[in-house]
C-alpha cells in the first residue's frame, strides 16, 4: 500500500481506530489496537516492520517490595494490571535505537579494559601500592563501568530506549518520549474513556 492510501485509510477510519492518543505531551497506548504506521519519535511514514513493545514497571514480581510498588502505584492513581505490550511501527533510525547504544557501550568498556590491561601490563606489580592511580586509568575505570551500564540498560529493558512510562491504566500505558509532531497527529485521549477495555470492545464491533 502508498504512503497515502495508507495516511488516508487511517484519516477515513478516525481517530477511534488507533489505540494511540495525546495526554497532556504523553502518548497513550492501548494494548491490542493497530497503532499509526508512523514512527512515534520521528514522525516519518518510512516505517519498518512492527516491533513488539513491552511496558513494564521495573519494580519486582514478588514479595515486600512488590506490596509496596503497588502501594505505591495506587497512590500515583494507577491501576497495573501487568505488562503492556503494543506494536509500533519505527523508521530505521529509530527501529534500532537499543542495538546502537549496546554497541556504544560495548565500545566504551572494550576501550577502558583495553587501557586498563596496558596499564597492567606496564605497571611493575610489586610496587603497585607505592604507584597513585593516573587520571587515564581512572577514566578507563569509568568508561569500562560505564560502557557496562549503557550496554545493560537496553538488554534489561528494551522499550526504555525509546520510552517511560507514567502511569498504568489495565490496558493502557502513559508514556514519555514520543516526538511532538507525532503527538500532535494524534487525538487526545477523553477522560470519560478511561477503559481501555471499552476502547477495545469498539474497535472489535466496529471493525
Ligand atoms: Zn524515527
């Protein structure tokens, strides 16, 4: 299908068919709705294929801590019925957000072990203790760290690279960082809709 069949199939079909929406500058996503087939941070209709997109909070499944996340969560207004998982349609830039920053971290550690290993492989072990730490070794100890956490962050959570959620709704996330132009393309979300269980059922029986 064009590019504008497609923008006009989605502008005939309204705003009802998408289960993406603006909420004061924070996308909102409903699980189980085709979402637009443009990037949401850049706005471009050069889309890929879909990627699956998993919301979640990061506190544990479990125990005390997990008594006190949904404490804590309801107190926020949320209602967390689990993991939200949407498919977005990214440009390339933007599809493969987390595999360049695992790469720059690889890069980073790789680069600070590589100095460190020189620095060992000079250093005259027996009187090491005498010898103060060169600021090059520090920052390779740094890099090395760091590299391991940007490297980490997008194997751990996937969708973090693109996106933070704000609040749960059962079926619908809020979210931050999608671009502007792509918000301002959507329609916002109604208040009296806040079932996205609702949303859904609609989109079932009108399709
Ligand atoms: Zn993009």
């Amino acid at each position: 299908m064009s590019k504008k069949a497609r923008r006009d199939r989605e502008d005939r079909e309204g705003a009802e068919r998408v289960g993406a929406y603006r909420d004061a500058g924070r996308l909102v996503l409903v699980e189980g709705m085709p979402m637009p087939q443009r990037c949401p941070i850049c706005n471009s209709e050069d889309v890929v294929e879909p990627v699956a997109v998993v919301l979640d909070t990061q506190r544990k499944k479990a125990g005390i801590s997990a008594a006190i996340g949904s404490a804590f969560e309801k107190l926020k207004g949320w209602k967390y019925t689990g993991p939200v998982a949407v498919e977005l349609y990214f440009c390339k830039t933007h599809r493969w957000r987390g595999l360049y920053r695992c790469l720059i971290g690889l890069v980073m550690a790789l680069s600070g072990l590589g100095y460190l290993a020189y620095v060992l492989s000079v250093t005259d072990l027996r009187n090491a203790g005498n010898q103060s730490l060169s600021i090059a070794t520090i920052a390779s100890l740094i890099a090395l760290i760091g590299g391991f956490v940007v490297l980490m962050i997008p194997l751990y959570d996937p969708a973090s690279v693109w996106f933070k959620p704000y609040k749960f709704w059962d079926r619908a996330v809020w979210v931050t960082g999608a671009g502007t132009a792509f918000l301002r393309s959507l329609p916002a979300y109604q208040a009296e809709e806040r079932d996205p269980r609702e949303e859904i059922r609609k989109y079932l029986r009108d399709r």
